[in-house]
C-alpha cells in the first residue's frame, strides 16, 4: 500500500508542458470542433521535424501536452481549420524574455475567424 501511495505521489511531481485552447466561431459564438490544435518546432533547414498535434472537441476544447520542464523552445502553436484563418502563436509571443523565462502551461480563449 505504501509502495502505491510513493508511486501515486512521484507520478504527480511529473513536469510537464501544454497548451489548452476554447475556440469560438465569431459569428454565433459556437464551439468550433475539429479544429488542428499543433505545437510544430523548425530544424535548423526551417523544416518542421517535431511536433505534437490534436483537434479540438465538440466543446471547442483542444490540448496539446507532453512531458518536460519547458515549452519546446522554438516551437509554435498553430490552430487550424479549413474556412478559417489559421492562428499561428510565435515562440517569441510565448516566450518573450526566453526559455529560462517561460511559462510551462498556457490557455488561449480565441475566436476563429472565417476566411
């Protein structure tokens, strides 16, 4: 029993980094779902090797989160659906003052806009 608490425990402690967005359609203020809800990080060839992705819930609601003790440094949040503007979040808009600097877990209330 003991043994199962300390695991429970040591597995609360786990660092981790996301990101939670509700995404709204402008016109009704419906939940938009299906929505690409990505994290994409460049190499140095400006190709997009690592990413993570997930699409949004009838809700409106899409997360993106992985284990680790910062935001990826340099990678993006982009938010995509066909018939709207994809959103695209720089690092540099995340993580202004730099990776020693950033917070972990962001949450994002947007409004999609049609193209």
């Amino acid at each position: 029993m003991r043994a199962a608490l300390l695991i429970a425990l040591l597995a609360a402690c786990d660092p981790a980094w996301g990101v939670q967005v509700h995404l709204r359609d402008p016109a009704s203020g419906a939940p938009v779902a299906d929505a690409t809800v990505a994290v994409a990080c460049k190499d140095d060839g400006g190709l997009y090797p690592v990413g993570w992705m997930r699409k949004s819930d009838a809700a409106g609601d899409g997360r993106v989160f992985d284990l680790g003790w910062q935001w990826p440094v340099g990678c993006d949040l982009y938010v995509a659906k066909p018939g709207y503007e994809t959103q695209w979040i720089r690092y540099r808009d995340l993580c202004p003052n730099g990776p020693s600097h950033c917070d972990r877990v962001f949450a994002f209330d947007l409004m999609m806009v049609r193209d």
